[in-house]
C-alpha cells in the first residue's frame, strides 16, 4: 500500500459513523482526451474472446494477485465486498475440480437442461469435456458472501451481493485481458462441490470458475460468440 494510500485507509474508523475525506485521486482531462482513451479501450476490448483451449505456459502467480487487487477496488453495496477469490495453481487441486464439474455436466447434458437451454448452447459448441480446467495455469473460483464479518469480529449481512460481485468479476476479467491473458467464464450446476474443495463455508455461494491462462496455439472461437448487439440496440439517450 502506498504512503497516499495509508493515509486515507489508516483514518477509516471501525465503527458505523459518517467521515467525509478530500477525494484522493482526481482527473483533469480534455473533451479529446477522453474521447481518445475510450476509444483506445474499446479497441482493446474488442479483442477480449472466451477461449476453451488453453496452453499450459505458465502465468506468474503476481499476474494473478495484481488482478484480483483490481477486482476488489470495485464498488459493492455498503461497500460491504462480499467476495472471495479462490485461487488454484496445484494439478491434483484442478484435477479433483474438473472431476467434479465433469459430472455435473454430464447430467446437465444428458437431461437436466432442457431443450431451450440446450439449443441455445449449440451454436458455443460446449459439451460435457472440460480439458481447460486442468491445462490452463490458474483457476480462481469466485464466492458471493452472504454474510461477512468486521475487524472487530461482528457479523453482518451483506446487501447487492449479487450485482456486488458481477461488477467485481467485471473488473477482474478485464484486469486480466489487460495483463495479456485470456479467461472462460465456466459455470457447471449445481456448483456446492466448489465449496467443499475450496475449503469456503457453506454461507458463501460459489458464483463461478474463471479459468486463466494463454490460449493454446490452435485455439479457436464460435463464429456465434464474436456477433455483438450494435450500439443503438442496447444504448437509448433520453
């Protein structure tokens, strides 16, 4: 944490009451620049793609810290942060991780979808394999917290948890593109088996797998996953 940092984070009381601070970091752009820099990210957004092929190059575990202390910068309710990240390097931790998905999938394909759901997905080309879950480097389990508990031990409820830790995960997967590295967003169901094997308590909700790493030299994409709604389909200005 840096000097400037320490400075407003030290002064927060533990307590419930009000204290305004001067706003810590402030942004004095013109009209071109800001045009500029959006468009600059929105190009470097554009090549963010879900990958399911995975090289097992590997990916330095700060990368990953960096990453995650993005991700817990962003906005929560009550500022309450009712998440966790869990954190796996280990191939016989990823192993039992991808066994235990793998068969929720294969009763998820075999009838627990129905056939909506199911048509829905064919165009992505999934199935039941998940071979990414133990060639990529890293996998980091995303908890929604129900319920946390201050630095004086007292516990409390959380509020927006979930559109807390949506934006959370927001911040991560772009924290991540912008390290150079590419994510899949992997959510088997029911998903109870992640708390087990991530040692969480049951009070947490796991909300999904991200799987990290590179893409594999022949990685490749659906067609169907590249088409973007346009701007005036999901913008209105009033």
């Amino acid at each position: 944490m840096s000097e400037n940092e320490n400075k407003y984070t030290s002064s927060i009381p533990l307590d419930n009451d009000y204290v305004e601070l001067p706003i810590p970091h402030r942004w004095e752009l013109s009209d071109e620049e800001m045009i500029r820099r959006s468009e600059e990210f929105y190009e470097m957004m554009k090549t963010r793609h879900t990958v399911r092929e995975y090289s097992p190059r590997a990916v330095p575990r700060e990368v990953i810290e960096n990453c995650i202390k993005a991700a817990g910068l962003a906005p929560s309710g009550a500022n309450h942060q009712p998440w966790h990240f869990a954190v796996i390097e280990d191939p016989a931790h990823k192993q039992k991780i991808r066994e235990a998905a793998e068969e929720e999938e294969k009763t998820f394909y075999a009838g627990r979808a129905s056939d909506e759901w199911l048509n829905a997905l064919e165009p992505i080309g999934t199935n039941e394999s998940k071979p990414h879950l133990t060639v990529a480097p890293w996998l980091i389990v995303i908890f929604a917290q129900r319920t946390s508990t201050d630095r004086n031990g007292r516990k409390f409820k959380n509020y927006y948890v979930n559109e807390s830790v949506g934006i959370a995960t927001g911040f991560l997967i772009t924290a991540l593109h912008h390290a150079g590295l590419s994510t899949l967003t992997h959510t088997p169901n029911p998903m109870k088996f992640l708390n087990e094997l991530c040692d969480r308590p049951a009070s947490e909700k796991p909300e999904m797998i991200l799987v990290v790493g590179h893409p594999a030299e022949n990685a490749t994409v659906p067609a169907h996953a590249k088409w973007k709604k346009p701007l005036k389909e999901i913008m209105t200005v009033f």
